[in-house]
C-alpha cells in the first residue's frame, strides 16, 4: 500500500523581497538582512512592489516520505552570487541557508503540519534581485481515526478526524482484493452509506488538499465495519447481564424503534425490564413475558433475537406487511427476564432451579384461586400469600398499566416440550375468538403440538389464567424447546426459527 500520495507545493506570484531593500537606494547598500519584515506597512509593501522589477525565482520541492525530507531546489538569477533560504516562524522569517547553493533538504518533523518557505537572490552589492513567492509545505496526514456508527442496520454514519489542511474527503468501499469503488465526496467530516444487514465492508478516507489552485491527494486510511447481529445464540448461558448488555446495543443501534423502561426489582434487586418495539403511544398492545421460570431462560434468548429480527427488518414488509407500520398500531412489550434471580441460580448453582430467589415458583404466586401450596424450594411453592413477590407484583402492575391504555394480549414463553397452550374455558366470546386466532397463528408457526392431552385442572396462581379470568386478556402460552430444562444450546437455532413470525403475527390481529 502506498503510504503517502502526493504532497503539497506552491510556487508564484512575486512578492516583496527583503524589505530592507525597499527603503534603501541600490546603490547605498544595506544587508537585507539587518532589517525585518515587521518594520514596513502593507501601504508601503503594496507600493514597493510595483515600484520593482524582481526575477522570479521557481522551486519544485521534491519529498521524501519515509524521511520526512523536502529537497528544495531552485533555478539561478542571473547575476546573482548568493541565496537565502528562509522560513517563516510566526510573522518573522528565520534564515536557514545562505550562500551560492541552488538546494537544502530539510526535515519536517510532522505530518500534517504546513511550512512556509521563500528563496531570495542577491547580486555581488547584496542586493535582492530575485525571489521566490512563498512555497508552501505539508506532508499531508492521513485521517488519523475513522468512527462507524450503524443507522438502523440500513446504513453506516463514517466519522472521522480531520486531516490538517484537506479541503475535501473522497469516500471508497471495498469490492475484491486490493480493490475499491469511489462512493462520494465531501467537505465535511462524515458520510452516510447504505449497507446490507449481516454483511462486512471496508471504507477508505482520502483525504484531498487544494491549495494555490493545486490538488493534492492525501494518504489514504481504512475501516471495516461489521454490519453484524448483536443477539448471539452461541451461548448456553444466556444471562442477566449479557442480556442487559444486548438490550443497551440495541437501543444504540436501533434508537428510534425501541424503548426500554424499567418496571420493576426482582427481590435482589436486579432490574427488571420491558423492552417496547414500536410506537410507545400505540392504542393497542401485546406484551410477551419470558424466563418467569428460571431454568427456562432459553425464552430469553429467543425473545431478544425475534426483537433483533423485528428491528433489522423495521422499515421493510416481513411476512406480507410493513413493520413500522405493524408496530404504530400495536407496539410489544417484552418483558425479557421476568425472574433475573432465578435465572442467575440456574445458570451458577443449581441448573434446574424455576423458583424467584426466595424459594418462590412466580407462576403459582398471582391472584388467581390462589392457594398456598408446597415448601420454599426450587420449585412449586406458591408463597406465603399471592403477589407476595415483587417480580409477581411488577408484571401485574404491567399488565394493569396496559389494560388502561387499549387493547392487550399476553404471549407466555416457557420451556419446554414444544407444546401450545391456548384453552379458555369462560364465557365471553371475543375473548373465545381472540385466544383462537392466537392459538392457531402460534401452532401454525411453530408446527408445536396442541395441548388437548394435556388435563385441565385449575391453574393455581398461574399468570395466564390471572390474565384471562381476572383480567380478561387473552393469553396463549408457548413451550419452547425438545431437551430437558436447560433447554441445550444446540436447539437455540431452530426455536428462534419456529418463532420468529409468532409475535408478528399476533400484533397484527390484537
Ligand atoms: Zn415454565
């Protein structure tokens, strides 16, 4: 790769020389160099300069950039018997050569940094009879940083630091081995760039310098940018705090289309979350609610990638119908981790743990015939009274929250046996209808079984019956996985498969 392109030279147009010799008849001769620029005004300098006649003195800089060396050269005057190089420093000119030489190399010590240089030529009284015009130096740096930014999956927001003295940036993508495509340019620091989801690119930054009327290219920096997924399904353990990690990157990421509130505190005081796609004012809602059982934490992991799903595909049609669209008339609610403690002695202690913290099974604790039953333990006691615990106390205050504002169907994830759940045995026929629908969407996505062999006691202090018999919401509950709790990771693929259409289609028909 080449490292440094181009470079950065300006010859011209005369201007005053030494300005000793303006003051000063030729024949009484004074060393130009005993007086200074700052002692002349600009009036006078102006009508100095039409009053002379000077020969031009041309100079091509030559660079060297792994040196960091410019060799200066310049043509002879006629007549003249020395040369003074100078550089400016501030507003005075420093001397750094003088004598018969027509070349100096000299070291710059930065990139990046401008150097202004002039050339004079004196004839055998000392008179400046020749000069350059000011010769502009600079070993163009290349942008020391790029910053990418991903705009909704759809697009890529380059950032990057400004080169010194670059009038414009070119921006290049990669398309094969050693090879990229011109994109745009642009005065400012930053592009915006479409991209593909899932996919990889590598975007070059050149920067290009325009001065005197010259162009000059600077020295080009790469990035790849990796257009990739943040939800992974590699881990076995998915947990509180990577799934709290996740939820922050996707909010990052997709800023418009998600917000996250905090509804509560498991009795550890972990927090617990609802995470909302869509409009956060929509009339209608479902609101999906995983891992209330802790070994069941599989569900977490595949409500977090169907929300990643959700967002990748936000502005396009998946499955017949515009997202955006979807979720402003009904925006989900995930309650991701409805039981963070019991999930967290799951996956350090105690594998096949269900309880909250305290020894309670969350699903027997709601306000629903409830009964106290069994002992503090892993599983299956209620608690001492319903909604003793404050994670059972969040999701009902969730759910009331909800009810208020339109609206509202409750998607259940549990683990595991591939099983749908969707009987309601009361009397009110919307709720008949709405729960058929929600039932059906859910089997005919996931090709589970139905849940007829399955006996139909009284679900003691369960949720979804709170929610249908207490609170009239309609609610399905979906049992994901093949193996025993834990579900294996190994099977994470092919639930997130089944279900990633099952929450989509049921917001279309609350
Ligand atoms: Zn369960």
């Amino acid at each position: 790769m080449r490292k440094f392109a181009l470079v950065v030279l300006s010859v011209a147009i005369i201007v005053a020389c030494s300005l000793g010799d303006f003051l000063v008849p030729h024949s009484d001769v004074v060393s130009a160099a005993e007086l200074s620029a700052a002692e002349l005004s600009a009036a006078e300098l102006s009508a100095a300069e039409s009053d002379v006649d000077y020969d031009i003195i041309y100079s091509i800089p030559s660079y060297n950039y792994s040196k960091k060396t410019v060799k200066i050269k310049w043509e002879a005057v006629p007549e003249a018997v020395s040369y003074r190089l100078s550089y400016k420093k501030g507003d005075k000119w420093e001397s750094l050569l003088e004598g018969k030489k027509l070349q100096k190399t000299v070291s710059i010590s930065k990139y990046g940094k401008m150097l202004i240089y002039k050339i004079e030529a004196f004839d055998k009284d000392k008179v400046c009879i020749g000069k350059s015009d000011e010769i502009k130096i600079v070993l163009p740096a290349k942008v020391a940083k790029i910053y990418t930014t991903s705009v909704y999956d759809t697009d890529v927001l380059l950032n990057y630091e400004a080169s010194p003295y670059a009038t414009e940036y070119k921006i290049y993508i990669k398309t094969g081995k050693g090879k990229f495509k011109y994109y745009d340019r642009t005065n400012t620091r930053k592009m915006t760039l479409p991209v593909e989801p899932g996919k990889s690119y590598t975007f070059k930054v050149v920067p290009i310098y325009e001065i005197d009327e010259k162009v000059f290219v600077g020295a080009e920096k790469t990035t790849t940018f990796n257009n990739t997924s943040v939800v992974s399904l590699k881990h076995q353990k998915y947990s509180f705090s990577r799934m709290k990690k996740d939820m922050n990157r996707l909010k990052k990421k997709y800023n418009n289309y998600i917000t996250i509130e905090k509804v509560g505190k498991s009795e550890e005081g972990r927090g617990l979350y609802d995470v909302i796609l869509g409009d956060k004012n929509a009339k209608k809602s479902l609101l999906v609610v995983s891992a209330i059982h802790a070994r069941e934490y599989v569900t977490t992991v595949t409500c977090m990638k169907q929300l990643e799903y959700y967002l990748e595909h936000y502005n396009e049609k998946l499955d017949g119908k515009r997202l955006s669209k979807v979720f402003k008339e009904c925006n989900v609610h995930f309650v991701m981790m409805a039981n963070p403690d019991g999930v967290t002695i799951s996956q350090d202690k105690k594998p096949g743990w269900k309880a909250n913290s305290r020894g309670v099974d969350l699903n027997k604790n709601f306000p629903y015939r409830f009964k106290v039953e069994g002992k503090k333990s892993g599983a299956g006691y209620s608690g001492k009274k319903s909604a003793s615990e404050s994670e059972t106390q969040a999701l009902i205050a969730l759910t009331q929250k909800l009810k208020d504002k339109g609206p509202v169907a409750v998607v259940n994830y549990h683990a595991m046996g591939q099983i749908v759940f969707g009987d309601y045995k009361g009397q009110n026929t919307d709720m008949k209808n709405k729960m058929k629908s929600m039932y059906d969407i859910a089997r005919y996505a996931t090709g589970y079984f139905d849940a007829k062999s399955y006996g139909d006691g009284i679900g003691r202090g369960n949720y979804r019956e709170y929610l249908m018999y207490v609170q009239n919401i309609p609610s399905i509950t979906i049992e994901v996985g093949k193996t025993a709790c834990p579900v294996s990771q190994k099977e994470y693929k092919q639930i997130f498969q089944d279900n990633k259409l099952v929450v989509l289609r049921i917001a279309k028909i609350i």
